[in-house]
C-alpha cells in the first residue's frame, strides 16, 4: 500500500462510526484505524489472529492433558461493532445473544501490559505509583472463535465479576476438557 492509501484509508475510517460493544454496555465512538499504528494493526488481524488463537489453544490444551482435567482460563476482549446504533437491531433483549450470533461483524481488541515503570514521589511519606503502559492486537472476531471450535474449546461469555472499570470489556471464560476429548476419539 502506498503512502497516499494508508492516507485515505486513515481518513476514511476516521469517518466511520463504530460502537463499542459489551454485555453491560453499547456506546458510540470506537476507532479502528485512526493512525499508522492502528493501520498496522488493522492490516495485521488475520496473521494475529491466527498467532493469539494458536497460542491460547497449546497453552489451555497442554495444562489440561498435564492435570488431565478440565482447565478454563478468561479471555478479556474489547468488541467493536462495524456499524452504529442505526446498524442495531430495534429490539435488542439480550446483548449475549446478539455478539454470538453476530461474530463477523465484530473486531476483538485484546489489550495487554507492554511495559510498568514505577514513579516515586513524597507527600508526607514515600509513594510508588505503577504506571502501566498498554499495547493492542485487532482480532478477527468469527475467526478467532472458528478456531477455537475446531479445536474442541468451548467458550462463553461469563457475565460474573463485572466491576465498574471493566464494563466495556466482554469477558470469555475458555474451556477444554481432555477426558471428553479421549472418549470422542475412541
């Protein structure tokens, strides 16, 4: 791509208006491509996706065969909706079942820690503050949830534990049983 279409591609997507999307919540003003960065993110989904999904999969299989019992882990994901309100449905009962049924119109964003400094300062006595500096993977959200299928893990949305600062968060709760498994195969 050249110069003047990562241009245009930038600015066409600032444009848009894309939703945020959780079980607690929907609100409007989700970005996906607003810089270069975000570009080379939105460019890199498919191979990131492929990447995260392998990854998760060996790592919940391999400690499940380990402890040969059901292992579940939770995955926090950002959805953004590739639409706006006029894109939703008029009645919209449960949220759940409109992000299961509607996975390729979403694009996961998994957020993890890149780095922590600490920064030391003195009222009174001393303090540390924990300054978490974040990095982002765009997901293909259908994809990401094919393979996990193929791959026998099961996965729900776990509405439990929901606290204040994570409400535009959906939590997945990931899960693979290895005895199920070698009962199928016999």
């Amino acid at each position: 791509m050249t110069i003047e279409e990562k241009v245009n591609k930038i600015n066409e997507s600032k444009k848009k208006n894309y939703l945020f999307v959780s079980p607690r919540i929907i609100i409007g003003g989700a970005k996906l491509v607003y810089d270069y960065e975000s570009l080379e993110l939105y460019e890199q989904m498919e191979e990131n996706t492929n990447k995260f999904a392998e990854n998760e999969i060996v790592n919940l299989i391999s400690e499940a065969e380990l402890k040969n019992q059901e292992i579940s882990k939770s995955l926090r994901l950002n959805l953004i909706f590739n639409g706006d309100f006029d894109d939703l449905p008029k009645k919209l009962n449960n949220p759940v079942d409109f992000i299961l049924n509607n996975k390729e119109r979403f694009i996961a964003v998994y957020q993890y820690v890149k780095e922590t400094n600490e920064r030391e300062f003195f009222l009174g006595f001393s303090q540390v503050e924990r300054i978490n500096k974040y990095s982002y993977i765009y997901l293909d959200f259908a994809k990401l949830f094919k393979i996990f299928e193929e791959n026998n893990i099961s996965y729900d949305i776990d509405l439990s534990n929901i606290g204040v600062n994570t409400h535009q968060a959906t939590k997945f709760k990931l899960s693979y049983c290895p005895i199920k498994e070698k009962v199928k195969t016999k």
